[in-house]
C-alpha cells in the first residue's frame, strides 16, 4: 500500500488527508502544533465538517497517522505540502512556513518522492521556491508538481471528491503523476501546461470575488446615497439570465483567501512593474466598509456613539464555522472603540477572540450583525432597540436596518 505524507493538519490538510485515506492509502499527517497533534492522536477533529469518527476510523484501520516525526518521510511515496502562506506586517507573501517544510523534506529524504504544493502562492513557486532548493543535490531527483487547493469550510455540497482540481508538474512524467495520483480520489482532475498556469488560476479565482464583492459594496453605497434599495436593485438585475452574476454587499472580506490570495497577484506583478489597479481599489474598498458601516449608525444616533453599548454578532469570517481569521469585526473594534463606545461581541462558534470571550446576548444599544450564522434569529434580539444587519439576512424586517 502506497504511503502519503500531508505537512501541515489544518483546513486543508486534515481534509486532503482523510480523503486520501478513504483511498488505497496509508497518510502520515504532519502536524507541530502539539495541541492539535495531541487531539488527532485521540481521534478529536478542529476543521468544521470533518466529525471525530471519521478521524477515528482511520486511526483504527491504520490508514491515518498524526505525526511530528519528520523521518517518516522517507517511508512515503508522495509528500504533499499544505501549510499557511500568509501576508506579513507589510502585506508581502510570507513563505516561512512553506520554506520549513522543505528544508524538512530536503533533510529526512534519501529516495525520490512525488513533492507537490498545495499551499497556495504566486506563480513561480513550485519552480522558484520549492524545486530550486534541491538543485544542489545530485543524488536525489525528486518529482515536483502542484495541486491547487479547492476547499470552502462549511460548504456541505463541495468537497474534495466533487469539486474540480487543477494540476500540473514540471516535467511531463511528474504532471501524468500527479495527474493519476488526485484521480484517484478526486472525480474530475484538469491538467494545464505549467504549474504557473496552475498557480496562477488559484490566485485569478480569489481576485475575482475580491473585486466583485468590493464592486457591489461600492454599489451599496451609492445606492444608499441615491436612497435606492440595494437589495431590490439585486433581485432585479439577477432576473437577467445571463451576462450577470450576483454578489452581495457586506461588511467587507474576511478569511484565510480573498484577503490574502490577490495580494500575492499584485505583489508577483510588482516584481515585474505592474501594478493591478483592480487588485488596489478592491481592497481600499472592502476595507473601508466596517467604517462606512459605523457611519451610518452614527447617523442615526445624532452623530455620537459615545458609551453607547455594542454588541457584534457573528465574528467569524463566514456563516457557521469558527475561524476568525482576518474577520471584518477587528475593523468594527477598532473604530469603536476609537470612539469611546462599550463593545461586546457574541458567536456561538467561536469561543475566544480579540482576547476575550463571547457574550451573551443582552440588553445593548445596538446589535450590528457581522456574520449571519443559522442559529442567529430576531426574536433573540427583541430587547435591542437598533438592529444593524451587515449580511442582509434579516432585510425587510422594520426595526432592522441593512446596507
């Protein structure tokens, strides 16, 4: 039975993992953080949709194996790479984590393995940061490919076997491998030319909602000047059936993608002396919605905020999972509290953030909702007398107000 080792166990690779496992496969999942590895050991999940049994059968069947022992990489076959590639402090890609867990490989394998990224980066990287750190070795040739990530967290008819995958190697032996290897668990697999094709379309595919969320914030704001309902406006030209695509306005963007992906885009550019200019004003815009958000609350209220008492609902950065990452409600704390209003927050999903914890839903000034989990209903907010809904959930509904 082949071998797989998957470095990195979060969102993407606790996912990549149990799918594969479900296949002719052993997995090692390489894992650091001692917490989570320590869980996994017990058979207990943290990624949203994969439950504990599903960990725990492929502990007892031995098809899964958390491990921090990088020496069991000489034992896989294929080692697939899906580690965090974030921005740093002055929004550059930050490779660290990816760069470790080559060195890694590099250093604990002594035979020729199937490498292959799916850590998402700028086109180059599979060639320029991960293959070209073992040219100064002769004796092993490994194989190098890349499979860009397709996961959405908490998406219940999108997965890793019915979700299309792009693929491509740097030698056409390595693409028909990598090509064969996601068939094997993934229904339809599509192999481009070069992993830059590959790298490039994860990056086009996260730029292109970030720049028609942002149109359509815009477009919310404008209508709110003209005093045209927004939502109307949307239905309207969604009875078109084609030509348009609907996106809908909010509190900006939020997570481990949109925020992140088009600024490797626009970065890759600069290294060559372009400069998206889509890229820039989408950004400008989805970040300045929590500020466009608090003003027109300000408005209501004469203009002063001051001690007013304001619960956020919903901190995660999408409906129904936990993770907080880049969440839009850090720019509504911010400004809040810049302002001299009382701020509390509440999610259900998540248990601390922003060093602190979630609270109840109480008698407060006014609720604003962020992220619009199925759990959050009106008749829980009866007692707060100004309701500003960021999400649109609750729009037509008489104490509520939305973009």
């Amino acid at each position: 039975m082949r071998k797989v080792g998957v470095i990195g166990q979060g969102y993407v690779g606790l996912n990549l993992a149990m799918s594969i496992a479900e296949r002719n496969f052993e997995v090692v999942g390489f894992e650091l953080n001692d917490h989570t590895l320590r869980n996994l050991s017990l058979g207990k999940s943290h990624i949203e949709g994969i439950p504990d049994s599903q960990v725990r059968k492929h502990l007892s069947n031995k098809k899964y194996t958390p491990s921090n022992n990088f020496l069991e990489m000489e034992k896989c076959d294929i080692i697939i790479i899906a580690v965090p590639t974030p921005l740093d402090s002055q929004l550059k890609p930050d490779l660290s984590f990816l760069i470790a867990a080559v060195e890694q490989i590099k250093l604990n394998t002594k035979s020729s393995k199937l490498i292959i990224n799916e850590s998402t980066s700028f086109p180059g990287t599979l060639r320029d940061e991960i293959a070209s750190r073992f040219s100064d070795s002769s004796i092993i040739v490994h194989r190098f490919a890349v499979a860009t990530e397709r996961i959405d967290p908490g998406n219940n008819n999108w997965n890793i076997t019915n979700t299309p995958r792009v693929v491509s190697g740097l030698t056409f032996e390595s693409s028909n491998e990598v090509y064969d290897f996601y068939s094997e668990f993934t229904r339809v697999v599509i192999k481009v030319s070069s992993p830059e094709v590959a790298e490039m379309s994860k990056l086009i595919e996260n730029s292109f909602r970030l720049i028609n969320i942002a149109f359509v914030n815009e477009m919310a704001m404008l209508s709110k000047a003209l005093d045209i309902p927004i939502y109307e406006v949307l239905d309207a030209a969604e009875t078109k059936p084609y030509g348009y695509m609907r996106f809908h306005p909010g509190s900006g963007v939020g997570g481990h993608c949109i925020p992140v992906d088009p600024q490797y885009l626009q970065n890759q550019g600069n290294k060559f002396g372009f400069n998206s200019e889509m890229i820039e004003i989408s950004n400008k815009i989805n970040i300045r919605m929590p500020e466009h958000i608090i003003n027109l609350i300000s408005h209501d209220f004469g203009g002063n905020l001051t001690d007013k008492k304001i619960i956020l609902i919903g901190v995660s950065y999408k409906p129904n999972i936990s993770d907080t990452r880049d969440s839009t409600a850090k720019g509504f704390v911010r400004i809040l509290e810049k302002i001299g209003s009382k701020v509390f927050w509440h999610d259900k999903f998540v248990t601390e953030w922003n060093n602190s914890k979630s609270s109840e839903i109480s008698k407060c000034d006014i609720a604003i909702i962020i992220t619009a989990h199925d759990y959050v209903v009106l008749e829980d907010l009866t007692d707060i007398p100004y309701i500003f809904d960021c999400t649109g959930k609750f729009r037509g509904y008489e104490k509520v107000r939305t973009l």
